[in-house]
C-alpha cells in the first residue's frame, strides 16, 4: 500500500475543480495550476525512486484485494511516462501564461489541462483494464473541449471528426473488453496475464487481442492516424503541443503494455501484425512530411514518424528494443512537445505557415532558431542528443532478430525526419529577413523559458542517458519478465 | 404564444414532491440496498428539470438561486475530499468507515462516510445534469 501513487490522478482533478471556482482570478489559477504540476512531477521522481528500492508498488482501492477490486500499480515503466507528462505539462503551462489569453483562461482551460494530465496519469497507473478505458475517457472528455475551445469554424470541424472517431474507437475498446470478460472473467491486468497463460492463449483469445491492438491502434495513431493531421494542427499552440506529446502515447503505452503483459504468447500472430502496421506507418508518415507543405502538417506527421518508430521496438520485442524504445518515449514526449511549440511560435512572429513564404527568422530571433535546430538534430537522432540512444537499441534489438526489413525502414525514416525539418530550418530560418531587428515582433518571455527548459531536459536525456539508464532498464526487464509484474500483484 | 397547461402545472405541484422524496429515500438506501448517490441525483435532477419545464427560467432561479456548474464542482470536491480523506488516517485510498450512534430522540443510527461520497455523486448528478438540460435550451 503507498498512498501516493494515487495523487498524480486525484491533486490535478481536486485542483481543477477548485480552479472552476476561481474563474475570474486569472493570477490565482495561473498559479495553482502550475505548482499543482510541479507538485506532481516532484511526486512522481519520490515514486520512481521508491520503486528502485521496493519493488514495483500497489495501490489496493479501499483495500480490496486484487483480483476483486480495483487498484493502481506502479512500475519503472508508467513512473517514467507520468514524470515525463508531468513535466512537460508544467512547462506547457509555463507558455500557455504568455500565449494562450484572457478568452480561454476564463473558459476554464488551466482546469481542463488539469482534468486532461489527470487523465493520462490515470492511464499510466492503473492496474484494471477497466479502469484504463475510464482514464482514457477523462483524458479525451478533457481534449475534446481543447480542440474546440475558441470555437473557430476549423476548430469546430475538426473537432466533429476528432470526437466521431473516438466515439467509435471507445465503443470498440467496450466491446473488446466485453469479450475478454467473457473469456477471461477477470479485468485486472495481472489476472488476465495469469488465465490467459492457463489457456496458451489460444485463437479466440489471439483474435480478442488484435482487437485491442485496432482500439489502441486508433489511439496510438498506429497506421489507423486519418484523424490526427487534421485534429492535431487546429487548437491553439500549446494545446497542440500537449496532444502530440501526451495523447499518442498513452495509446503507445497500452499497446505496449497490453503486448508485453496480458497477450505476449502468440508473438507469431500480433508483432509480426504490430511490426507491419509500425512499417506502413512509416511510409505514410514520411510520405505525408516529404509531401507537406506548411509547417504545420510537416510537424503532425513527424509525430505519426515517432508512433511507427517506437512500435517496432515493441514488434521487435527484445529486451533492448523495449529499453530503446522507452528511451525513445520518453524523448519523442520532450521532443515532439518543444517542436509544435517552436511551430506555434513561427506562425505567431511571422503570420505564415506555408515554408517557402518566410525567411530569416534566426536573424532576428537567434536563441529561437539555434533551440529549433537543437530539436531537429534531437529528432533524427544525432548522437549527443535524446533521440540517439533510443535509435541505438532499437536497431540493435531489430539486427538481433534479424528483422532487416523494419531496421531499414527506422533508419531511412530518420533521414526523412531530417530532411523535413531541414528544409523548414534552411527556407524559414536561413535567408535574408525582411523584416528589420527593430520591426520584428516580440518573443513572450514565457515562451523562451519554456523553449529552453524543454531544449534542456532533451540535452539532459541525452547525455545524460547513463543517470536515467537505471530506471530505463528496470522498466524493460519488468516488460520483458511479465512474472516480475504479476507476482507483485497477486502475491503481494 | 402561451400555452394552457394548468393541468400540468397542477399535477406537477403534487407530484414534483413525491419524485423528490423518491430520490431522497434512493439516495441514503444506496450502499447497501439498490440506490445510492447516482441514481438518487438522476432522480432528483429529473424533478428540477421537470420544475424548469413546466415552470419558466426565472421563477425556478428565483426559488433556487444556485449556479448548477458549481454545484457539480462542489460535488466533485466532496467525493474526492472523501476518498483523499482516508490517506490522512494512513488507510488506503477510497477507504470508507462506519459506525452506530446512538442520538437522544431518534435512537441508535449507523452513520457512514460513504454517505459523504455519495452526497458528493449526487451532487455531481444534479450538477451535470441540469446544466446540460440548461444549456441545451437556452440555445434558442
């Protein structure tokens, strides 16, 4: 029993409701939101640390024992992604102060940001399959209003769209587990892990796991991403910036955990389908990035890229692919995160986002242009920064296996990311500026300290990958040894 | 255009207090019997709906006067004020306790925290459900 793993769910819904009652201090709810966030990230380094010396933890619901109640379960694996979010939404919010506005600070965004982490920690953590598809439908409750709110008429269509396909997707999530139940008769993780290995999962079980890999899937943006372009490039900066770091990749964890704990017998069947929707995704994410011609489009299908790279380290299933492939979660979050901020940015100082109508942006903005560059370099994997040791390890796990055909795929696909964003950098930032020093419109202060804590934290995992590497490798052990994981809950 | 509706409205006086009641016995049946905080707020929140329906906007805000929006909040934080409750007792989260009292007039009573929580779902119940209700038709 540890009381706190449960705060990084239940301290953000507290302080959004509170927040709903301050709707008129615009100070007040700037502040609380943002220690509320600090607070969680600090919570959730104490847990990650804890579990190093303790083991993974439990947290059993009114002391319910599993299998019959509900509980939270904390591993290597869901600390790091909830200090991972939790960070990247305090230094969200650091430049939503300075961007977002007065019209959506009184709308209740800070409460509907708070509701959306609160949702996306929940799906970390939780040990109950049901409980996941309540925590995913707070998080998507909470994006649904995000894309909407300010109510543009692109907004408005899009959002349609974007609430229509996870409509649909959580329907298919309900009927999933509707059959699991039935066979199974358990919705704890581990249990289900445990009756699935009596019964070698056989086909009908194989069949109820293809589709939750199509529910994830829709989620995750794994080859099912028709929604995401669109949905992803509508609502204001930072909100963007929040779902391309958060939103894909709570569907990336319940791929990876559904895969690795609950259905991993019958590899044959599910990571070959996993490592051929992983591969097309590549293709298409590449095409559309090669093929786009604002910046914007360019950077949401730089995020489908990350989704299909990352999902082959869990195609190809050993223990340093899913080490690279945590490596690589974690710095496609940080990344992705700071990219659509600088891509907001670009479209605030210039009022363009077509590429080839600007130019000399680093002339006037500097500091801007050289973090935008550090991000690209992170992105295609050059080694000092994040990117590097996540590449590495996937390759690596993808040459042990002999899985050529998905390593030259990863490989050419970082190359395109490269390129992509090469040529914002050389059209947007390079050149001649028309604009004069004097004229150029201000940065927000707000903005650049979020710039450049983001581009430290993605320098930190990147040199810093030895210090983080413990925590790394004992999320992919517990991953690759599902018994770890089950013990600690059943026999507990 | 005003519609006759005295029959409506007539019946509506009667008949608002039993569905009240009704929700008011559900609401504290629940935790041990069918009922509890949920469908003991649906049925409360369909007898203001039902008030705001026959009667107009103005009278029903005159008699209650609450932003339904914070009532919904107010319900959030008593649910959650319950179940983080428990944590400063060092017991797990959502942990819930009871136990017998025994009052001068009225004899021995069980009292529960559940009760709390439940308020708290009610309250949320209510909140949701009339705002939305509201909201809807304001629109025209």
């Amino acid at each position: 029993m540890n009381n706190l793993l449960v705060l990084p769910l239940i301290i953000p819904i507290i302080t959004a409701v509170i927040l709903v009652f301050l709707r008129e201090q615009v100070i007040l709810q700037r502040i609380i939101s943002i220690v509320t966030m600090v607070f969680i990230s600090i919570i959730s380094f104490l847990l990650l640390n804890t579990v190093q010396t303790e083991g993974i933890l439990r947290l059993d619901f009114s002391g319910w024992l599993p299998p019959f109640g509900i509980l939270f379960v904390g591993d290597s694996f869901s600390i790091i992604l909830v200090l991972t979010a939790s960070i990247i939404t305090s230094i969200c919010l650091l430049y939503a102060f300075s961007t977002i506005g007065d019209r959506h600070e009184k709308m209740f965004f800070y409460p509907f940001v708070l509701f959306l982490i609160a949702g996306v920690n929940g799906s970390f953590l939780t040990g109950d399959i049901f409980n996941l598809f309540v925590c995913f439908e707070v998080m998507l409750l909470a994006s649904y209003v995000l894309v909407a709110l300010g109510g543009r008429k692109k907004q408005l269509r899009e959002s349609l769209k974007y609430v229509l396909i996870n409509v649909v997707a959580s329907w298919m999530f309900l009927i999933a587990l509707a059959f699991l139940y039935g066979t199974v008769k358990t919705l704890n993780m581990a249990h289900i892990a445990v009756r699935v290995a009596e019964a070698g999962q056989d086909p009908l079980l194989t069949t109820v796991a293809i589709l939750f890999l199509v529910v994830f899937s829709l989620k995750a943006g794994l080859l099912l991403f028709f929604w995401l372009p669109g949905s992803y490039s509508v609502p204001p900066t930072v909100v963007q910036a929040l779902f391309a770091a958060l939103l894909t990749k709570v569907g990336i964890y319940a791929l990876i955990r559904t895969f690795t704990l609950m259905f991993p017998l019958n590899q044959d069947v599910t990571h070959t389908i996993i490592g051929v929707m992983a591969g097309i995704t590549l293709i298409a994410g590449c095409m559309g990035a090669l093929a786009g011609r604002d910046i914007y489009t360019i950077a949401t299908y730089n995020v489908i890229i990350g989704v299909g790279f990352i999902l082959i380290g869990l195609a190809v299933g050993t223990e340093a692919s899913l080490t690279g492939a945590i490596y690589y979660l974690i710095h496609d979050m940080l990344a992705k995160a700071l990219l659509f901020l600088l891509v907001g940015m670009v479209f605030f100082v210039s009022g363009e986002s077509i590429v080839k109508k600007m130019n000399g942006l680093i002339q006037n903005y500097p500091l801007f242009g050289w973090i935008y560059f550090l991000v690209m370099l992170a992105l295609a994997g050059i080694p000092p920064l994040s990117g590097f040791m996540g590449k590495v390890l996937i390759g690596q796990g993808a040459i042990e296996t002999g899985s050529y055909v998905l390593l030259a795929l990863s490989f050419a696909s970082s190359i395109i990311v490269l390129y992509s964003l090469l040529r914002i950098f050389l059209a947007s930032f390079f050149g001649e500026s028309t604009i004069s020093f004097e004229d150029r419109k201000p940065i927000p202060k707000g903005a650049y300290l979020a710039f450049v804590l983001l581009a430290i934290s993605i320098v930190y995992v990147g040199v810093g990958a030895e210090s983080i590497a413990i925590y790394v490798k004992d999320a992919a052990r517990t991953l690759m040894n599902p018994s770890i994981y089950i013990d600690a809950i059943l026999k507990g | 255009m005003k519609i006759n509706d005295v029959i409506l409205r007539t019946v509506v006086k009667g008949v608002v207090f039993i569905i009240l009641t009704l929700g008011v016995y559900l609401f504290f049946s629940g935790h041990n019997a069918p009922g509890g905080g949920f469908i003991g707020g649906l049925v409360l929140g369909s007898g203001i709906v039902l008030l705001y329906i026959t009667y107009d906007l103005e009278t029903v805000h005159r008699k209650m006067p609450f932003d339904f929006k914070k009532v919904a909040g107010l319900g959030v934080l008593l649910a959650t004020g319950s179940a983080i409750g428990a944590i400063f007792f060092d017991a797990p989260f959502l942990s819930q306790t009871d136990a017998y009292f025994t009052f001068p007039v009225i004899g021995e009573k069980h009292l529960t925290t559940v009760t709390i929580f439940e308020a708290g779902v009610a309250l949320t119940v209510i909140g949701t459900l009339v705002t939305i209700i509201l909201s809807i038709s304001e629109d025209e």
